[in-house]
C-alpha cells in the first residue's frame, strides 16, 4: 500500500497536512472557556491595528464573534482508509471531472487563452488545478464543505497552540481584505483552514498574488473565475517558478534493467535521457529536447515519468507528488489525451460516471447512505464506502472503483 503524504514545508496549504498528521488533537475544552476567548480578543485587537487594519472594521468584525469550534473535529470525523497512488489519482482524475473540464475549456476559452498569453502557464494544467481544488467552482459556497472562515481561523488562532503563528497571521489577513472592501465576512467562505474561492486561496495568496483580471475594481476568488484563475497563474509564476513554453513532463520507457536511473534526483535534458534509452510512451518525438528533467517511478512497477521544473511549479501549490501527478494527468486527459500507456500494480481503469451511479444507488440500496446519486464520489460516498467494507470485513480503501462495483453486485 502507498500512503498519500504531504511534506513539511510552508505554504499555503502545508498546514492541512501537519493538522491531519498531528491527529488534531486539540487542546481546547467545549466552552466553559467563553470568557478566556474575550480577553484574547481584546489583546489581539492591538495586533490587528498594528498590523494596519482600523478599530472600526476589527471591532464590527471581532467584537460579537463566535469562534466556528466545529473546527476541531473536522478531521476527526473523517473515515480512516488507506489509499494507494493509483485509487488517488482515479479519484482525481474521474469521468465527472474529465467531461465538466473539457466543457468549461469550451466555455472559458476566450479568458484561459488570455491567461495562457499573459502568463504562459499551460491552460490545461489550469484547468486541472480548477476541477482539483473546487470541481470547477461546483463546492465554493456549498455548506456541506465550505463554512465563514473567520469564524474558523478565529477559533484556530485561539486554540490551535501548534501553529498558532500561521492562525493569527492568516486571521489578521482575512481582517485586512475585509477592511479594504474586498469582501465582506459573509462573503467569506472556504474550508476549515480559510482556503477560499475557485482554486481555494488563502487570505494571505488573496491579498499578495491575487489579480483583478476582470477590472472590476476588486480581487476576487469568487464569482466569476477571472481572478481567481489569472491569480493561480501568477502564483506559480512568481512562487512556483513556472517556466513558460516547458511541459511538465511525460510518461516514459525506461529500458529493461534500468530502473535505478529513476533517483527522482538527477537532471539530465530530454536529448540525454532519450540518448539513455528513456523514450515517451506514446512514441512521440520530446519537442523540447534542451530542457532539462528528472527520471521519477512512483511505484516499482508502474509507468515511470519524466518531470521538469514545471511540475515542481505546480508541487508548490500543494507539496504532495501524488497530488501534483493527478493534477496534471487530469489537465491532460481533458486536453484530449489518453490514459497512462503503462498501468499501477493492481490498478482499474477510472470507471464511467454511470459505474458510480451504480454503485451509490446500489450502497442506497443496503442502507449505505451517499447523499445522492450523481455519479460524483464526494465524502458522503466515501464515508458510505467505508462503512459498507468494514460491515463486509473488507479492507477499507473508501474507493469507487471497479472492484467494490462488482463486490454489491454480489450481494443483491
């Protein structure tokens, strides 16, 4: 089994991984403590107007807040599975996602082919970030997923003592948009940990790498995706280093015996890796034979990929390779391109948006409720999945996929 991981490193959205890895075990009690939350509103209200935000927006803000402790058991409540690469990437990369991107490609295309020129950063691969962070701005103001993020990051900031630095600095973030009229708090919904909009900015991408693309005088990650995707755009530019006109890679052959050339560590240019015997896997020339790459095999057996800088662009945005992989293979199968030529150890196919209709009427069915059947696999499948295999005494994985359609089928 391989499990999916996030590496240490800050940015954005690292503190989603440290929380769910520290277990989120909380320090702060149900509120006998209603009193103590008072007094440090009041001490902090000195830092916010340090910080350059008025008494009048900190007061009309701050002043009757109640702090969103549902924060706190957010994670608790999640199943616990393990999921290999290949389930990941199939989740990710589903039917649903594939047909909805390539129809907003059509719908957007006038505004992903001026982002395209105006920052160079591949359309697809905007496209894919798009349908990962939000299901193409499907989830942004659903309640089931999405809450006030102030009310969160107040009560996170108060009672998260681990990463309280990053709390109280992303607080007083979201205080400042409000006090430049960029938003109003109700405005202001995203997921527990204040990731906001179309591609889930926090307040702190929002205030320093947002655009207002669309000129209507204000940034916003919401509403129509303008700003959102042109500011998504600059950030791998500016914080990602995205290299205009480079791909991110490609899936690759390595010659037999010559898997320990994958270190995922050694940059060679494509011209020398295809001088090594490393070809594409579709058989296709490398257009750009000086850039330069590494060799990276994600599971001894599985297809095996050739990464350039621009992949590290886009980990920047989420540090996990598994994450980034999906990312990107999403932008390209809406491109138009196919599935990876050489198949994960014990993987399926991604099934059809009607496979997964299958399988949530046929959980509704033994009472495994999915919260609908739409052929999407949100957190209610998930959860209902989970369920189903413990009750059955199978492994739980939470998957949708081809091998748990067959198990219900069974069990008619």
């Amino acid at each position: 089994m391989t499990r999916i991981s996030r590496l240490p490193s800050v940015n954005r959205r690292t503190v989603l991984g440290t929380a769910i890895a520290a277990g989120l075990t909380w320090s702060v009690p149900a509120w006998a403590r209603s009193a103590a939350f008072e007094r440090w509103v009041q001490a902090f209200r000195a830092r916010a107007i340090a910080r350059g935000i008025s008494e009048e927006t900190y007061d009309r803000v701050m002043g009757r807040l109640e702090p969103d402790t549902a924060v706190y058991e957010q994670f608790r409540k999640q199943p616990e599975f393990t999921e290999q690469t290949w389930q990941y990437i199939n989740r990710r990369c589903s039917d649903w996602r594939v047909i909805t991107g390539k129809q907003r490609a059509k719908e957007h295309a006038s505004l992903l082919a001026r982002v395209e020129k105006d920052y160079g950063v591949d359309r697809y691969v905007l496209l894919g970030l798009w349908g990962m962070e939000s299901s193409y701005g499907d989830v942004i103001d659903n309640p089931k997923y999405m809450r006030p993020i102030i009310p969160s990051l107040a009560a996170l900031a108060y009672g998260e003592p681990r990463r309280r630095k990053y709390w109280e600095s992303e607080l007083l973030n979201a205080l400042l948009i409000v006090d430049r009229k960029w938003a109003q708090p109700s405005e202001m919904i995203g997921s527990w940990a204040g990731a906001m909009g179309h591609t889930q900015w926090m307040p702190e991408v929002w205030l320093h790498v947002g655009v207002d693309y669309d000129r209507d005088g204000r940034i916003n990650p919401f509403g129509k995706p303008d700003d959102a995707l042109a500011g998504t755009a600059r950030y791998l530019v500016e914080r990602g280093k995205w290299r205009r006109g480079e791909a991110w890679g490609y899936e690759v052959k390595i010659p037999a015996g010559h898997a320990r050339l994958a270190n995922n560590r050694t940059w060679r240019s494509y011209a020398k890796w295809h001088e090594l015997g490393v070809t594409r896997a579709d058989g296709a020339a490398f257009p750009r034979p000086h850039d330069q790459a590494k060799l990276w095999l994600p599971v001894a057996g599985g297809p095996a990929f050739l990464v350039g800088p621009n992949f590290r662009a886009v980990y920047s945005y989420n540090p996990s390779s598994n994450y980034t992989l999906a990312l990107v293979h999403l932008g390209d199968l809406i491109r138009g391109n196919g599935g990876f030529r050489q198949h994960f150890p014990g993987g399926e196919r991604i099934p059809t948006i009607d496979e997964v209709k299958e399988i949530q009427r046929r959980l509704n069915e033994q009472g495994f409720k999915t919260d609908g059947i739409d052929g999407r696999t949100g957190s209610d499948t998930v959860r209902a999945i989970v369920a189903f295999q413990k009750k059955n005494g199978i492994d739980p994985d939470g998957y949708a996929g081809l091998k748990l359609l067959a198990q219900l089928r069974q069990m008619r």
